[in-house]
C-alpha cells in the first residue's frame, strides 16, 4: 500500500498538518451532530464540497507521497464533475473515516488518550480514496496491453464475493508445525536495478521507483568529517575567485572551468602528464548511452583522453564519468530537496549501470551559492554539510574539495578494479569477457554484475563455461560461495556448481569506504517532496542549528545591492586571478586513500554490505528458451529446490526469472539436470534465525500471495519458494500486460494473484493469453491445482505434511506437459504412455 506502509500510512512526525489539514471537516461533523446522511441529495453535496475543500488543505499542507498525491487529486476531480455519486459509491468507506477522525480528536479534545493511533484515521480515509478496480493502479512503467480492455480488465478485475471465504488468509504457522522449513522474513524494498527499456527510463516512470529506493539510504552530516576523509587538506593550490553574483548555470560552469584553467597555468609539463582528469560540461547534449535513456548531465569530471575524444566524436560517453554534478539557480530551491536529490541520484544511476564493476559514486551538487558533497555506495547515499560559495570560509573549502577530486585516483573514485585479461579469484586465474552479460543498474541494491570467464591456462574457447559474480552482500548475510561449497559437500543437485571465490585478501566494505569519522557523525535525511513548505531536514535538532547560526557560510543570499557585488566580483576576480599565479606552488601528486580500522565498534545507521566475488558454471537464461527447453529447465530446478531444501538445508527465497537457469551446452551438468537455480545470496539456513538485514531486494512480482499479505507473524516456507515458481513460468509465457497487476502495491497484486489461483474464470482468460502451445497450458493448469487444490488455499499449519506430494506433484506436472512434446525426454514417460 502506498503510504509508509499498511499498518502505519503516515510517520508520528507527520501528524500535526494532516490534524489541521483534518481539523476544519472534523467541526462540520461536529456542526451535523457526528451524523452523515448521504441518502439526502442536499446534504450530500454540502458535505461534498466541505470534503473536496479538506483534500485541497491535504494536498497544500501534507507531506504526500507519488501514489497518495495521485489518489487526491483524481479523488477531487471526481467530486468536482459528479459529487454525489463519487460519495455514495463507497458510503460504508466513507462512514468508516468520519466515525474514526470524530472519536480521535473528540477523545483529544476531553484530553483522554485516543482509542486508536492517528495513523487508523489516515489509514481509513486511504481505503475510501482508493479505487476499487487495480487497472486504474497499474504502474506507468509497464508497456501498454496489445490485448483488448476488456481481456486486461478481466484479468485484473477485483475478485468476486462467490470466493470471499476462499481468500481468507489462513492461520499463520508455528515452527513445529511446519518443520525447519520456515524463515522469518525482512523487510521488502522497492529497487530499479530491473528498468531499462526506454519507457521506463523516463523521468515521469523512473523518479517514483527511484524515490522508494532511496527511502531510508540518505544520510547527511553536519560536520567536517566529510571533508576530513575524502579531500585532505591543500596548500599549494590558487584561491579560487570570487563566486558569480547572479549563478546561472551558464556563469558557474564559465566560473568553474576558469578555475580549472587557472590552476593548470600553474602546473608544469611532467605534473600536467601525471593528472589524469579534466571536468567538462554537457548541458545542451545528453551524453551517449548503450542503451535508451537520454540524459543531460550540467558538469562532470572525466579522464582527460575522454574529454578530448568527446569534443571530435560527438557527446561524451557515461562509461568515462568520474563525477557528477548538479548546478541549478532557482530561488528558495533547498540543496537538499527532492528534485535535487532525485536528479543527481539519476546521474548516479546511469555510473552505476554503464560502468560494470562500480564501487562507489562521487558526486556535488551547486545550488544557487551552496555546494554540497555526496557519496553514493551500494547502501545509499551520504552528502557533506552544505557551505556558501559566496563566502571566504566557503570558497576556501571549494578549493580544497576541488584539488581533493583531481587529486583522486581510479581507486579513490569508485572505478573498477578489475583486470579482465588476468583476473586472480581465488587460487585461479581467469579471463574475462570485455562486455558483462547484464549490467548492475539501480543504486541500492546488490550491484550484481556477471561476466563470462574461462580459466587463463586454457586455450581460448568460443563459449566461455564460467561466470564470473560480482556483488555487495549485506554483512549479516552469509557468504554465497560457503553455501554453494557446502552444497556440493551435501550432494545437492539443481543447483549452480561452484568454482572458486576470493579468499586471497581482506573484502572491501561500505563501512571502509564510508570512514569511521562519517559513519558515527550520518544522520538519516528523508527524502521529501518540495511542492509544500517544510522545514529543512539539517536544521530539525537544536544542536543543527547552533552549528548553522555559528557557520558563516550559510548566511542566506542577499538580493540587495546586486550591481554594487556584481562589481566587487570582477575586480576581486582579477586581484586573486594575479596573486594566485605568483605565489601559488605545484600540485602534488594523487595518492589513493588508505582505508582506516577504528580500534572500537561504531554505532551507525548506514548498513554495511561487503565486496564479494564468486566463479560459477555457466547457464541459460529461462527468457531465451524455448517451450522444449523451458519445461524441463522449470521440472529440474524444482527438483533442485527439493534437493537444495532436504540435503543442505536451505531456503532458497528469491525464486526469480533471472534465477532459474537452463543448462548450457558448452556447461554440461554431472548431475544431467537440464534446469538449475543460482543466485543463493538471499538465501537461509533452516537451523538459523532471521539474518537480521535491514532489508530483502527480492523479486517483487514473484513473490507469493503470503508474502505480499505480510503482517509481523509470517514466516517464508517452502509453499512461498514454489508459488514463485508458478508465478515465474506465466511470466514467462504470457505478454507484459498479462501480469501488469503483479506491479501493484501489496494489497491490490496479493488479490490479483489470489484470483488467479481460486477463480477458474480468470485463470482461464490469462490462459488465453499464452503462446500458441498446450503443454504449456497443460504445465500451468496443473501446477496451479497442485498449490491451490479444488481452488482453496491451504492451511500453512498443514505444510509439513503435504511438502513432499506438492514438490512431486508439480514435478510430475512440468514432465507430463513434456512428454506432449517430446516423450524421449520425460523422466516418467512410461506412466503417461500408459494412461
């Protein structure tokens, strides 16, 4: 559900402008003596204008989110052109709300405590606004349908009351119940390391997503420690000249490329050579990317051969991008608003995804007179105190920011430090494809990127039979490579074979490239939305502000006097442009930063993930197969989830499209599966407790209708790992708009699901959506009556006794559809030529 989440829609601090946004529809209420009466014409449409004029207080006042912001305004355009039926249509949803807000603030109002938290209030006032047909939610992301409305709408229509009972979640099992086949599960987190087409590239489809995948990874100081671990110290570099009085984009870009110039007059020839960076600008041309998206990009720093390239082959390229930055002037434009925020994290996004093997992201952001500093590592974002440019102290540590980024080398920026022609892992040597298989879009996630690989002592083959992963694993996650080892010890079969690890050194880890000092000074920052006045996130502790009224950089801009500064700039411009050439001295040489150990434990919010690397067999993805090959890939990878499962006592939990792999002809299995899993990082030992990650990136549309319904008591089971399973094979057959509804918040997808598995209706017209092959509509019937027998859900108290006939009984479904086409490669071929 949009909001914060279902059980609670709004944050504690919140509540004070939704009250008084609340307030004013409260005493109407109260003037009607508590009594809501929508069946008079006249009274109605009173109280739907009274009603309409309290989500336009909402809309100015509150601190809404994309999807609520959504849900009012069309709520008010509804009551605008029909407002009686735009109320009754959902009398009992509207009662619900006003009967909660009225026994809130009357029990406030006698000063008794409140029977419910206010959150039950805007909780309720959500499920009036929110419609009651999915397709009107279906995310902008999503291609549009080639079928016709009425097969979408049919599919993702809301469930009808003759299967109510049926839906009703069953009890939530026990340990003991169930067998160790059960893991609590963390947090989900909404992630765009999947878009990349260019319909959802687009600002208007991306922004959104990228805002809930930044929710709660910012951080921000409010101190110098920033400064003191990224950019030491300068002496020897010119003083910068004075800031533009008017800065436009156009005349800080001028200021900042002046300044570059004027600090390689002061190079000689040999430092010159030993400086491998130049900034450059490209705020008219987007820079070239392989693939769709087109963004413009105000200033970055890129190496000096790129630079040059860039000005005689046409626009620069998002591989050379060292550092981004944002320049912007808009007046009362806060630096660390969410527009900011979002635009430079999409500068960011694009490093990440075009430069395979990314480790961190420096950027900056100028507006108007105030830099900021930010780091972006596979845990979020971490920016600087912000310092005025129009100010001695704020220019005087411009300078130093500014030496600190040329100074910098490859390892200090992020950049990758893989050598694809001879790539130590573990005792091995490999060599590396030049082009990875899919590259790790998406800030805070994993970073996944693989590459093709075959061993360095070997001949050079067409068909590389290795791959290579490179990934940021949660520290509280165990290591994918000890399970796979572990696997392999146990016998398991179905799963991907292990090769080798790194083992040779220390891994690097966020908490590393953060520092000690930044991590005990990150406070968290929302991000927020700036359409509505708020107060500044920096400033909301007594503290903060103390340290803001004692800085002299963060004296607001004054507007007076303009010309009379305009004039002082160029005449101070010229004196320092003049003694910065006679006194200033040589650069010094770039030195990569040595990571610090802090002799104690830290207290920080920022979530450690560690740099590891793993060498595995080579599969086929499910998305490039064929009917012939995709149905025993799907029958072997749920024996290899049996296997997985029963032998080495694991749970699997993160059953995707991109983790079930067909075996590869150049890779063949010992095991003779045609189908195996990958990707064990979200994986769960039965005999351990929850990992305690602040987070779980799985793969949202696949994810079980117990799963989606949540709530503190659910526990993921094997049942979960299987109804992925089937989630995954129609996702497979069926067009994009076939599971559109899958994409809905939690609520809305568990009931499009929920459809799907009770109503035959429905299943039936998704069927008629399937690539023109019965076997494949044969694998899916029949899977589906094996997870929801005569079309109920079960009770997940009897999983324990049914495990064993459901793994077998949709084995036996995948290999029946497989005799249809091909009977010499079922593995129970003479049972179905029997029947």
């Amino acid at each position: 559900m949009y909001g914060v989440n279902r059980h609670h829609p709004i944050r504690r601090c919140q509540f004070p402008p939704w009250k008084a946004a609340l307030l004013p529809l409260y005493q109407f209420l109260v003037a009607k003596n508590r009594e809501v009466h929508l069946e008079d014409d006249a009274a109605t449409s009173e109280l739907a204008r009274e009603f309409r004029r309290t989500l336009m207080r909402i809309m100015i006042t509150c601190d809404l989110d994309d999807e609520r912001e959504r849900l009012v305004d069309r709520f008010q355009a509804r009551l605008s052109e029909s407002p009686l039926p735009t109320l009754r249509v959902n009398e009992f949803g509207f009662i619900d709300f006003a009967a909660k807000l009225c026994s809130f603030l009357d029990a406030e109002h006698c000063h008794a405590t409140p029977p419910f938290s206010f959150g039950d209030v805007v909780g309720a006032l959500d499920g009036f606004l929110r419609p009651s047909d999915p397709v009107l939610l279906t995310p902008k992301r999503l291609k549009p349908a080639t079928t016709s409305v009425s097969q979408q709408s049919a599919v993702l229509s809301a469930i009808p009351s003759a299967i109510h009972s049926a839906m009703l979640p069953p009890a939530t099992p026990s340990s003991a119940a169930t067998g160790r086949s059960i893991v609590k599960p963390t947090p989900l987190k909404f992630s765009t390391k999947d878009m990349s087409t260019a319909a959802e590239t687009t600002h208007a489809a991306l922004d959104p997503k990228l805002t809930a995948e930044l929710k709660h990874s910012l951080w921000h100081t409010l101190d110098d420690s920033f400064f003191d671990t990224y950019f030491p110290a300068v002496s020897s570099e010119p003083q910068p000249p004075v800031f533009p009085a008017e800065p436009s984009e156009a005349e800080v870009v001028r200021w900042f490329r002046g300044y570059y110039d004027l600090c390689q007059m002061t190079m000689t020839a040999t430092e010159k050579r030993g400086h491998r960076w130049a900034w450059n600008t490209s705020p008219t041309r987007a820079l070239f990317h392989p693939e769709s998206p087109k963004r413009k990009i105000d200033l970055f720093m890129a190496s000096k051969r790129s630079a040059r390239q860039s000005t005689t082959r046409g626009p620069a390229h998002w591989a050379d991008v060292a550092v981004v930055g944002e320049l912007k002037q808009q007046q009362g434009l806060n630096d660390i608003s969410h527009d900011v925020i979002v635009q430079i994290s999409n500068y960011v996004r694009e490093t990440f995804g075009t430069q395979p093997g990314r480790r961190f992201v420096h950027a900056f952001s100028i507006i108007n007179c105030k830099m900021r500093c930010w780091l972006f590592t596979r845990s979020g974002g971490v920016a600087s105190r912000a310092f005025a440019l129009d100010d001695p102290s704020g220019l005087s540590l411009f300078r130093r920011v500014f030496a600190g980024y040329l100074r910098m080398s490859r390892w200090d920026l992020g950049l990758a430090n893989i050598d694809r022609k001879a790539t130590v892992i573990g005792d091995k040597i490999f060599h590396l494809d030049p082009e990875p298989l899919w590259p790790a879009r998406g800030i805070v996630t994993r970073g996944t990127t693989c590459w093709l690989a075959e061993p360095a002592d070997e001949l050079a083959a067409e068909d590389k039979p290795y791959v290579v992963k490179d990934s940021w694993r949660f520290s509280q996650r165990e290591n994918e490579a000890i399970m796979l080892r572990d696997c392999q010890q146990a016998g398991v079969e179905g799963v991907v074979e292990y090769i080798s690890h790194d083992i040779s050194f220390e891994p690097e880890t966020v908490h590393q490239i953060v520092g000690p000092a930044v991590l005990q000074a990150a406070m968290p920052l929302e991000l927020q939305r700036t359409s509505k006045k708020r107060r500044n996130p920096e400033v909301s502790t007594s503290a903060s502000k103390r340290i803001k009224s004692d800085t002299p950089s963060e004296a607001p801009l004054r507007r007076s006097s303009s010309r009379l500064r305009q004039k002082k700039t160029r005449t101070a411009s010229m004196s320092q442009m003049a003694s910065s050439l006679a006194s200033s001295m040589p650069m010094s040489s770039p030195t990569p930063r040595k990571y610090s150990c802090p002799t104690s434990p830290i207290t920080t919010s920022i979530p450690n993930r560690i740099h590891t690397r793993l060498v595995t067999s080579r599969g086929t993805r499910i998305t490039e197969c064929a009917p012939l090959t995709l149905l025993p890939a799907f029958r072997d990878a749920i024996r290899g989830h049996h296997s997985l499962l029963t032998r080495a006592h694991l749970l699997h939990r993160d059953i995707s499209q991109n983790n079930i792999m067909a075996t590869h002809p150049c890779a063949p299995r010992a095991d003779g599966y045609a189908g195996f899993l990958i990707d064990l990082d979200h994986a769960q030992r039965l005999s351990c407790s929850a990992s305690g990650a602040p987070e779980r990136t799985g793969t949202y549309p696949f994810l079980s209708i117990e799963a989606l319904e949540g709530g503190p008591e659910f526990l993921h089971t094997f049942y979960d790992d299987l109804q992925s399973f089937w989630f995954v094979f129609l996702y497979t057959c069926t067009p994009p708009e076939a599971t559109a509804g899958w994409y809905l918040p939690a609520e809305d997808a568990s009931g499009v699901k929920i459809a799907l598995g009770l109503d035959d209706v429905r299943f039936d017209k998704l069927l008629g959506l399937f690539v023109d092959d019965d076997a494949l509509r044969c694998a899916a019937r029949e899977a589906r009556e094996i997870l929801w027998p005569h079309r109920r859900r079960i009770e997940r108290a009897r999983l324990k006794s049914v495990r064993e006939s459901m793994y077998a009984g949709l084995v036996r479904a995948f290999d029946r559809a497989l005799w249809m086409l091909a009977p010499e490669m079922a593995l129970f071929r003479e049972e179905w030529e029997s029947e």
